[in-house]
C-alpha cells in the first residue's frame, strides 16, 4: 500500500485542495525525531503537501492510479511552528497556474489551528507509470 500521510481530504475543485492530518504519539517517525521531545520532521510535512498537490492534478485525468506526480522543484520552503504530537495539521494546496505539458506548480501551506506552521511553492511533473 502506498504510504500516505494525509488522513483525509475534504475540500477539493479544479484548482485547490484541503487535507488533515492528525497527528499522533503512535507515527513512527517519533521513535528518532527526537525521542525526549518528539517533533514531525519537516520533510514529512512538505511530503504530506505534496501528496495532497497529487490528488489535486491527477483528479481529472483518466484513469489517474496509472499516473504519479514527481517533485521537480520545492522553492521558499519555511517552517513557522513545531509540529508534536497532538497537532492536527490542515493543508491547503492551490495551483499558481494552469497545468501545462504535464507540469503543475502549487502553492502548499500547512496550519495548526489559524497558525501557519508550513510554507512552500512546489513544482511537480504528472508521468505515466511503467505498466
């Protein structure tokens, strides 16, 4: 099963998405990230970003289980806000323009509560999977 970390979508159109994800003392990132003060790598949150910039761009191609987005850049990434245990984490993804030759660059930020805890502008390329 692919390893996701966004429990759940609940907003999506044609060009914004919002997710959750409830953070918990169980995720196994916590065991190394740092065990006296356990805090969600930020890569992880850009990563959770990015998964819910892949349900946005493929949700309107058919067939899109065929399809993967692939980072081709990250610019402007800035973490505001620790993110532990007991957070829940809401994702908002817009795209900065229209899809073109297969390319989408978005617009990612993640907030704990009204507080932003995460920013970044990502570039993705949607690609066929190997059969």
């Amino acid at each position: 099963p692919p390893f996701l970390l966004v429990d759940r979508i609940f907003y999506i159109d044609d060009t914004t998405v919002a997710g959750i994800k409830n953070v918990t003392m169980n995720e196994p990132f916590f065991v190394g990230h740092f065990p006296e003060e356990p805090v969600m790598p930020g890569v992880l949150i850009v990563e959770a970003m990015a998964q819910c910039c892949g349900m946005l761009v493929l949700r309107n191609i058919p067939d899109p289980e065929h399809y993967s987005t692939y980072f081709m850049k990250i610019d402007g990434v800035k973490f505001k806000r620790k993110v532990v245990p007991g957070d829940t984490l809401h994702f908002e993804v817009q795209l900065l323009e229209p899809i073109r030759r297969g390319v989408a660059v978005v617009e990612g930020k993640a907030f704990v509560g009204e507080t932003l805890a995460c920013e970044a502008t990502m570039m993705a390329q949607i690609v066929k999977n190997k059969e």
